[in-house]
C-alpha cells in the first residue's frame, strides 16, 4: 500500500504519513493511521479481526481483539466528519470502511412489488 488514498472527503497520504478530513488536518497514532490505511485501502470490504491484526500488528493474540476494538473507538472519533465514509463494526465477521449515503435498498416481496398502490388504482393503472 503506497501513495495516496482517497475516500469521499478523507485523504490519506502514506507517503507522508498524514491524513486529512475535508480541509483538516487529523493527528493520529501510527496505529490509528495504520488501521485507517488498511480498512481505506479495503474500503467496502468486511476485514476479519484476524486479517486487520495481521496486518496492522503482524500477529494475532487474544488481548489484540480487545485492542484492536479500543483503537477502532479512538480512530472513529478522530474521524468524525469523514462522511460519507464511515467504519462500521459488522457483527462477528469484523470492520468496513463503508459509504453511509448509500443505504441498502428496503426489502420488498414479490407480493408488495406487483400489488399496484392506492394512487396506481385511483388513475385506473
């Protein structure tokens, strides 16, 4: 992973190890920038715990799972802003950075789908 990452309105430079949020500056640890590099340059990926602690700690241990959801805590704060980019926890898989604007689509069953609405039935449709 080198250069430069762009992701909505975060900017993270791995060259110069800086990262920006809109038009600000972040100070983050070398763990939070490690962390933020890795799920940016993943973006849209669930990243298992074990794949992020490999990577960011090159190991994996029972007290870094612990660790790692601290780190994950303090870079969400930091942040703050990054819209529409986000990292989301995904329950007993891992972490995204993910597109919050947009949304999954709702469920629809096949019966709501052909079933015409109120209005369609008022113009004759």
């Amino acid at each position: 992973m080198t250069g430069l990452i762009r992701t909505g309105n975060l900017i993270i430079d791995r060259d110069r190890y800086t990262v920006w949020v809109g038009d600000q500056p972040v100070t983050l640890t070398y763990i939070e920038f490690e962390l933020l590099a890795t799920l940016a340059y993943n973006r849209g990926r669930v990243l298992s715990r074990r794949q992020i602690l490999e990577s960011v700690w090159g190991q994996e241990s029972a007290s870094g799972v612990r660790k790692l959801a601290v780190h994950i805590s303090r870079l969400r704060k930091k942040i703050t802003g990054s819209y529409p980019y986000a990292i989301r926890t995904i329950a007993k898989r891992g972490y995204a950075l993910t597109d919050v604007s947009s949304q999954p689509r709702p469920f629809i069953s096949a019966r709501q789908a052909f079933t015409p609405s109120s209005q369609e039935l008022a113009r004759g449709g």
